[in-house]
C-alpha cells in the first residue's frame, strides 16, 4: 500500500474512533432489537402487505424468506431516472425467482441541475440532498424489510439515499444503476456551439437543437459530471455491481443486471447465511478508495462536499485535506468531458471502471482489504458482466487501456497528480477541479471584477466589460446565502474570455457543476461571504492570485487593511420566496 494513503487512512481512522464506535454499536444494537416483521403485530403486518398479491402475502407471512425494500427515485421528467419506471417490477420478479418478495418502500424527490440551472430553482437543488435522506428513511421506517435496493443516479440523489441508507446501516444494500444514454453530439462540437451562442454569432434555435442532440434520450447525460462521478464512486466503494455502472438503458444487459442485483441483495441477507449489512461496507478504507476513485477519474468537484456528508452518516470524518493530501499520490489515469473530448460511453469501452480499478490495486493504489456487495477485496470489481444463456456472468476485464487518449496506466498518467486541489490563503478555503485546466492558466494573478450574482456578469461580458485580465468574483452564493447554487451558465461566456488570450479565473463562495472546464474556477470559498468572508471585503481592481500549483488563493492585501474593510451586505429579497424556496428557510 502506497505510505501516503495508508497515512491518510490511519489519520481518518483515528480523527473518526469515537464517531465511528458508536454509529456501528448502534447499527449493532439496531441489527438486533429494531422490530422486523417477525416482531411486528398483526395489524401492522396486515397493513404491510395488504395490497400484495396472495402468493407474496404468503411469502411475507412465512418470515423465512427476504423482503427487498425499494427506495425509488423514478420519475419521468428525468432522462436519467425514467427508466427506473420498469425497475420494481423486475426486481419483484427476480426476488420471486428467488423465493423472496419485493415492495417499493418509498420515492425521493429527484430534481434536475441541467433543467433548473441559472433558475431559480437551482437554490433548492442541494438542500434536495437532505429531503432525499429524509425521505429514503421515512420509507424504511417501516421495519418490513429484511434488505434495500436505491434507484438513484444524479446529482443529489445518490449522495442523499447512502445518507439516508447509512441509517439503516444493519441492512444489507444495493445501489442500481440506470446507464448513460447513447453518446450524441460529440462534446468538441457542443462546446463549440455554446460559445458561439455566448458571443452572439448563432440564436437559440441553434443553441436548442445543438442541445437536443446531445441530451437525446433516457439515461444520464453522458459528460463525466457529479450524475457519472456518482455511478463510478458506488463501483469503487462496493455498492454496485462490477462494471455495471455505464451500460445503456436499452442495452438487455441492463436488465439482467437489475436481476442480477436483486439476487445479490438477496444472497447477503440474513435468511440465506451470507449477512453483509451497508456498515460493514462503507467503512474508512470504502470512503478513501471513493476519494481515490474521484482523483484518479478526475470526476465531480461536488463530490468534495458529499463525500464529507455521506461519510458523517457513518460516523466517519474527512476534511478536503484528505482529499489534497491523497490527489499528492494518486495519478490522473482518464480523460472524460470537460476534461477530454471523450464521454462516458467511450470511456467504458476504452476499459472504464474496472480498467482503472486493476491499475490502481496492483500498483498500490486503493485499498483491497474491504468488504463489498460482492465480499471481501476489489478483484471482481476488476471484472466486466457478458449475457451467458440469458443470465449475466463475470469475465475478467480488459489488462490494457483501448484507447489511451481515455484511459492510462499508472506508469504513463495524465497527471502525476489527481484531477483536484485545495486553495488556502488570506480569501479562505476553497477547492479547484484542475483535470481540464490547462498548465498555463493554473496561475492568474489579475485584478477582481465583483459579482453578486451571475446574471450580471452575463450582462457585463455582452457589454464587453470583461475584455481584459481579471478574476471574476461572483460572492453571496454560498449555502446560507442562496443555497449555493451551480454556476454553470458561467462556464462559456468565461470560456471565450480565455480564448481570446486574456488571463482570467473565477472565485466564488457557489458551486461550479460537476462539468467544471478549462477555466481555472476556485469554488466553495468558505467562510462564505454571508458568514462574515473575506470574500465581503473586496473591492473591485483588488489584486487576486490563484496558484493551482502551489494551492494557495490570496488578495494582495494586508491583514490591516483587510480588516479595516466594511463587509458588503448583499441582497437577499429575491432569494426569499418563489418556486417552494420558503419551505427551506
């Protein structure tokens, strides 16, 4: 094992023991003495499967067999979670197989970032993280169920229902994937267009088609953002099957893999011998092989943040320094758009997951001496599922990269380093995405332009304002302030500013989208400028230097004079109310 993340892991391990010892005593305690449906009166057991069919009243009856709860985050709006409208039934039907049953427990709420970004909906989009926690639980609360299974792909969504899991930690737990759909556009040429739209050369009817096509059809976006990141993360920390994390909606491998997870769910239980509850699985070592897997695929700057709240869940603490500290020994092995050309579906057949996987394990690289759906050690995850006379078989995975612009060893990386970095300085803490940002524009030293919102800088950058060296400084959009919404629509008018050669980098106390690009972006500056940041205190044509390098974020200021400065307010009145914002106060 590399020193480093042996280092790390020790560090967390003990930063975590109090914390730690009593969630898994209560997952224990709640294992054992939490009514299941043995201890359930009748009443609450006829209430339980009343509107079943006879033949799984009687199988629920019986107490011998596993009853899979499902917690579902179906809807139709979402392409990525519209094919989970087929999904109970064939998890009830494979449980059948089985001899078990299967009920769907409860649904999540599942918004969209790619439809509410630049709206205002967006400031309800990382508060849905909790609602979905909250809601997963209301749902198991029930006590009927002997095992889970999470329909789940997005944004929020998956960080929210292993939230939410964690507290049903002594059940045994799948996550189910639903696939990207088939690529479209090729990502060079959406880019392309989106950047003529921001400089006025194409209309909207353009702009709208070039998006049609390329957001097309059911399944996940196919850009490597937080959607993707979270799929690749539950591979790495053993809660889907191996390799089934990218498999298109309409592939039949897609439905014998649903099957083939619901089998497994069942194997694991306590009725047939194997019992592996979610707490052995998401331990200390499952959350830093997730923090290497993100590094290592250069994948969402979200996770930075729902890591650290889905690792509290399990009593477990990281801090970013964690995250900076491994991305010092963990190379960068895939390019996946923004940060190449390639998107998931190439990345998948350019060897994927498991490709990465087998790297990082024979180099020292990940953790393998931990539990996952599968059992002990990451070898299967190696592997890749094949339809064999209709049932779904493991086979080992491809040893060498099939396209090593996508995919590369440890021995010839993209990067010696991880595709993420810690910013510290005078200005506060933040973090980059670097993966996409080329050497030359990882050091801006230019003077700040003032945002307080990003509508505005829209409106300075059509009025050509933003024609010169500078960082944007888009401030009031941290969590207490707006509930820190994504700052993508930023992406492409700064996109331009860069390519007609002027040095430029945004800092913000918001959120870049997990498709964070070629700009040098320093996000979730904390303390935020609402708590009383330093980011308050700047005026515009103050000096700011952005090292990536060296991880550093500081105003050419003194500590006097940064004192001295009145902290700006900010307008809140239009944050308030509208589209259910109230509800979250």
């Amino acid at each position: 094992m590399n020193s480093i993340i042996d280092q790390v892991t020790q560090r967390i391990i003990e930063r975590s023991k109090v914390s730690r010892n009593k969630y898994v005593a209560r997952m224990i305690d709640a294992g054992n003495n939490i009514p299941d449906r043995n201890q359930l009166s009748c009443g609450n057991l006829a209430h339980g499967f009343a509107a079943c069919e006879p033949e799984t009243k009687n199988t629920i009856k019986m107490m011998n067999a596993a009853n899979i709860g499902i917690i579902t985050s179906y809807n139709d709006m979402l392409s990525a979670h519209q094919p989970y409208q087929l999904f109970p039934d064939i998890i009830k039907q494979a449980s059948s197989e089985m001899g078990c049953t299967a009920q769907v427990a409860g649904a999540t709420a599942a918004m969209c970032d790619g439809v509410t970004q630049g709206q205002p909906g967006m400031e309800l989009s990382l508060f849905s993280r909790d609602n979905i926690a909250m809601s997963a639980g209301i749902g198991l609360s029930h006590n009927m169920f002997d095992a889970a299974m999470y329909l789940g792909v997005c944004d929020k969504i998956v960080p929210g229902l292993v939230m939410g899991a964690l507290r049903f930690g002594y059940l045994p737990t799948v996550f189910v994937p639903a696939g990207p759909m088939p690529s479209g556009l090729p990502n060079s040429e959406k880019s392309r267009i989106r950047q003529e739209y921001a400089q006025g050369k194409i209309g909207r009817d353009e702009l709208l088609q070039a998006e049609s096509d390329s957001y097309h059809s059911a399944g996940t976006c196919t850009f490597y953002g937080t959607a993707n990141t979270n799929q690749m993360l539950m591979e790495f920390m053993g809660l889907h099957l191996p390799g089934s994390s990218f498999v298109n909606p309409e592939n039949n491998l897609r439905t014998l893999l649903t099957k083939e997870a619901t089998h497994q769910a069942i194997r694991i239980t306590k009725q047939n011998g194997h019992y592996t509850p979610l707490y052995q699985i998401l331990d200390e070592k499952a959350f830093v092989n997730g923090i290497i897997g993100l590094l290592a695929t250069g994948g969402s700057t979200n996770l930075t943040i729902h890591l650290i709240a889905m690792a509290r869940a399990a009593g477990i603490i990281l801090t970013w320094d964690d995250f900076a500290k491994l991305s010092k020994a963990i190379p960068l092995l895939a390019r996946v758009y923004p940060n190449g050309m390639a998107d998931v579906n190439h990345f998948h057949a350019a060897g994927g997951v498991g490709y990465v996987i087998g790297e990082l394990r024979s180099n020292g690289l990940l953790h393998d001496d931990v539990t996952t759906i599968m059992g002990v050690g990451m070898d299967q995850y190696t592997q890749e599922p094949f339809i064999d006379n209709g049932t779904v078989v493991f086979k080992a995975g491809t040893a060498h990269s099939l396209n090593t612009d996508i995919c590369r060893p440890v021995s010839d990386p993209f990067s010696e380093e991880g595709g993420l970095q810690m910013l510290t300085g005078n200005l506060g803490t933040g973090v980059i995405k670097i993966s996409a940002v080329a050497p030359e524009h990882r050091i801006i030293e230019a003077p700040a332009v003032i945002f307080e919102s990003q509508h505005d800088l829209q409106a300075a950058f059509e009025a050509g304002d933003l024609d010169k060296d500078c960082i944007v400084v888009v401030r009031f959009q941290g969590p207490k302030a707006n509930g820190m919404p994504e700052l993508h629509k930023l992406t492409p008018p700064l996109s331009v500013l860069q390519d007609k050669g002027f040095k430029v980098a945004l800092v913000t106390d918001g959120r870049m989208s997990g498709a964070s690009g070629k700009v040098p972006a320093a996000i979730h500056v904390s303390p935020e400028a609402k708590e009383g940041g330093v980011l308050a205190r700047i005026n515009a044509g103050d000096v700011i230097r952005l090292d990536a390098i060296a991880g550093t974020l500081e105003v050419k200021l003194s500590p006097t004079e940064l004192a001295a400065r009145p902290l700006a307010k900010g307008d809140f009145s239009q944050n308030e109310f509208g589209v259910g914002r109230e509800l979250f106060a």
